[in-house]
C-alpha cells in the first residue's frame, strides 16, 4: 500500500494517522479546522488512559476530577468519589497534542476541507480546493458532520443527539451530572483548566427547548452564562436497531470514532470510541493477514467484539434510564436515592465512570450482588425492569 489519506483531524483522525505513520505507512491528514473546541469534549475515562497511558503522561493542560455529583428533581443529589478519576482537558488542548503526536510520527498534515473523494482504478481519488491526489485507502473520521455522503454512518434524525453549552469564566473542582424531567440526556458542569463548560445533551427535543432547560439550570446554580461564550454540536446516538445496519465500512475505507456513530448512547462519551476505533482501523490496514477486499469486513468484526455489542445493548437501555418510572417516581430519582442507601450500587457507579463496568454484564452483576436485604431484593426487581432483555446485535 502506498498511501492512506486520514479525512478528518479529530482524535479518532490524528491518532489513526499516528498509528499508521509510525508503521511507516505514507499517510495524509486532512482537515479545515485542525485543532478546535466543542462543548462537550474533553472527558477520558479511566478505561482510556489505562489502555493508552499517553492521554495521561505527556505536558498537555489537563485535570484529575475525583468527585461527582448525581441530580434528579425530588431526589436531592448524591457525591461519589471516584477512585479512578476522570481526565479532563480542553478539547482543544487534547487535539492540538493528538495531531503533534501524529505529525511526529511522520504524517503529512494538510489543513485542507475535502470536497469530495470517489473510487478509481482500485484506489481513490481524494479532491481539496487545491486540487486531487490519489491514496491507496481512506480512514473516514469527519465527525457526525459528514459531507461525504457515500461513505460513513448514514443517520436518521433519531439517531442523533445535539449537545450545547457554555464555557463560563468560573472555578469548581467537581463534576455536576443534573437529570431533567422528560429528557432522554442529561445536563453537566464540567470543571477544566481555567474554565467551566456547562452544557446540556438530549435527544428529540429542539435546540431552543434544550438552551432554555441549560440557561434555568445555570441561573438557579448562581452560574452566569450571560457572558459565556456558547457552543453547539451534533452527537450520534444511534438506537437500537441502528446498529444492526450502521455502515463503518466499505470497499476501500472505514469509519472512525463518530463518522462510524461510535459513541455511547447513555452517556454520550465518543473520545475513548474514537480512539479505540482509530486504534483497530490502523491494525485492520496495517495486517497482511487480510487482503484489501477483506479488511471492511475484519474491521467491522473487530469493532462488534470490541465494544459495538455493548453499545448497542446500552442503545437499549437509554430510554428506560432517562426517562423510565419505576414505584412512582423516575429511574434518575430511584438512582440517586440508590446510591446514597446502598454499597453495592454505589460501586457499580464506581466503575461505571471508570468505564469498566460493561452494559451488557449489569444484570449478571446485580444478580450475584444485590440480595439479603429488602431494600436490595427491591433494587434488584428495579433494574430488571429497567435493563433490555437482549441485545439488538
């Protein structure tokens, strides 16, 4: 293979770009903005940076966030002290050293907006507005705005999220998760360096409706967002049966990080997926143990055992969590009220911010833990309403 063009600088594109460039593969970034801010970036779990100790161990501005708390309307709200706690950076600060990495590794960084690219004599043909160059094989990380329109996930308006905030000149040292009546989303106060960003995620409802909900949260909060500089942006939050048909992949290219609908359903966290993914298309195009015809299909296999099939079952159980009842009050209350009474919860939520609690062995893992007392036989028969029985993939 004698080039691969990355389209797009994100994190899921410069570190696809460093892995394949420090193969010593010929590799082409391309990318309008290259480094750039969002709203609700900038969050790594600890799952992240114990797989890739890089995201922790270099110079770039950063924070180490230990505690949380939980809201829910008529619960109160609950602290949980992380023991693994959460990375935190600027979005910009993590893409501006994701596509050092990348350019220290050999890739050719081109800040050009791809125009269009199409298959030609068993390669590609990739046009800018300086012109045309061919590659061997394209790596699609354009985000969920995607102008490629023949290639990457193809999303109906159900299987996306919209995420708007504010980045307000405030300081806190702890992470505000606020549940909202009849939201399929959640609103966060995130602490970074120098900066708070507040915002809110949700789905079907309009981008007026969400501010609004944000801007009374913030008032009441005592935050003042008048002179905040505002953000917003398109997430993919695909539903269940999305990911049955979700493209990653094709002859001749895959998908990474959003442009392939890879993020969380519940939480709406895409930067661990992103650079996971990025992290297997490289060893898909990298390995001669599949020739070019076969890799769309190892790829997509890679991703289904990786994580796809726990994110498809978290697709399932979204819509129960946000917006679920259960003993006359909402699942959020239940949640809240759980993690304040009980142990075992408590360290579910644990390792569900760390990220090493999977979807998909919750109810294997409430079975064997929640049992002895009333309130915990109750907790159990909660959670088997509320999680999906199967998985859709």
């Amino acid at each position: 293979m004698r080039r691969v063009a990355v389209i797009g600088g994100g994190p899921a594109g410069a570190f696809a770009a460093e892995r394949l460039a420090q193969a010593g593969l010929p590799t082409i970034l391309f990318d309008e903005k290259l480094a750039w801010e969002k709203p609700c970036g900038g969050g790594l779990t600890y799952k992240a940076y114990q797989r890739y100790p890089f995201l922790l161990e270099n110079g770039a501005p950063k924070k180490l966030v230990t505690e949380t708390r939980l809201a829910a309307p008529g619960a109160g709200w609950a602290r949980l002290t992380l023991k693994s706690p959460l990375l935190i950076y600027s979005r910009y600060d993590l893409n501006r050293m994701l596509l050092e990495r990348a350019v220290r590794a050999g890739a050719q960084l081109e800040q050009e907006r791809v125009l269009e690219a199409w298959p030609s004599g068993g390669g590609w043909l990739v046009r800018t507005r300086r012109g045309v160059i061919e590659a061997d094989f394209l790596i699609l990380a354009t985000g969920a705005r995607n102008n490629l329109r023949n290639l990457g996930t193809e999303y109906s308006p159900t299987d996306m999220m919209l995420a708007l905030g504010y980045y307000l000149p405030d300081r806190q040292e702890h992470i505000d998760v606020q549940f909202v009546p009849f939201l399929e989303g959640y609103i966060w106060v995130f602490p970074r360096c120098g900066h708070l960003s507040a915002g809110i995620c949700g789905k079907r409802q309009p981008a007026a409706a969400l501010r609004a909900k944000l801007e009374s949260y913030l008032q009441r909060r005592g935050l003042d967002y008048r002179h905040g500089e505002f953000y917003a942006h398109l997430l993919p939050s695909l539903e269940p049966g999305a990911w049955l048909r979700n493209r990653v992949s094709g002859p001749g290219w895959l998908a990474v990080g959003d442009a392939g609908g890879l993020v969380d359903p519940v939480t709406g966290e895409g930067l661990y997926y992103a650079i996971r993914s990025a992290d297997l298309a490289a060893q898909v195009v990298l390995s001669d143990a599949h020739s070019p015809e076969e890799k769309p299909r190892a790829y997509r296999n890679f991703l289904l055992k990786d994580f796809v099939c726990d994110l498809a079952f978290g697709a399932g159980l979204a819509k129960r969590l946000f917006l679920g009842r259960f003993l006359f009050g909402t699942v959020p209350q239940r949640m809240v009220q759980f993690m304040r009474r009980s142990p075992r919860f408590y360290a579910l939520m644990q390792d569900l911010f760390a990220g090493t609690q999977s979807y998909r062995d919750l109810k294997e893992r409430l079975l064997k833990n929640l049992h002895g007392t009333f309130f915990e036989m109750a907790m159990n028969f909660f959670f088997s309403r509320v999680l999906p029985r199967e998985n859709p993939v």
